[in-house]
C-alpha cells in the first residue's frame, strides 16, 4: 500500500510520458530519503571510472544473469552515467 502511495498515478499520464513522470517521481523519493546522489555522493569521481568497470567485469553471476550481457564500453558507460543523477 505504501508503494501505491509514493507512486504517481499514471493513469493520466500520455504513455510516452510515462517514464520520464515516473523517473522523476523516483527521483524525487530518493532525495526525500536523502539517498547519496550518485557514485559522486559516496565519495567516488570520474577518476574512479577504469577502477569501478574491472572490478566489476569479473561478477560473472551478476553478469550472466543480466538480460543482456554488457561489454566493457558499456559497463565504463553505466558507470559514468551513475557518477550523478540530478
């Protein structure tokens, strides 16, 4: 029920708009909790990127598992992405 509550109604929402609305919501819920913003937020920056992908390329479970398997330029991209998120 809470989860119901902290979500945006969307039923009056176009659906190309429906992920931007909700990602907004999401990261709107994230600052309330004061969750860090990003990798930045934990003390980690652009430098941190090489380290963060070779340490994360060995995961196989977690790789394998993933609905499509990442390369390394993908990984080092989702890393970058992560550094900030507002």
């Amino acid at each position: 029920m809470w989860l119901r509550a902290a979500l945006p109604n969307l039923q009056d929402v176009d659906l190309k708009d429906a992920g931007e609305v909700l990602a907004q919501r999401l990261l709107q819920l994230m600052k309330d909790a004061e969750i860090p913003n990003g990798l930045t937020g934990l003390g980690y920056n652009h430098s941190h990127l090489e380290v963060l992908t070779d340490g994360a390329m060995p995961q196989r479970r977690l790789l394998d598992n993933a609905p499509k398997t990442p390369n390394r330029a993908e990984m080092l991209n989702l890393y970058s992405n992560a550094m900030k998120y507002w």
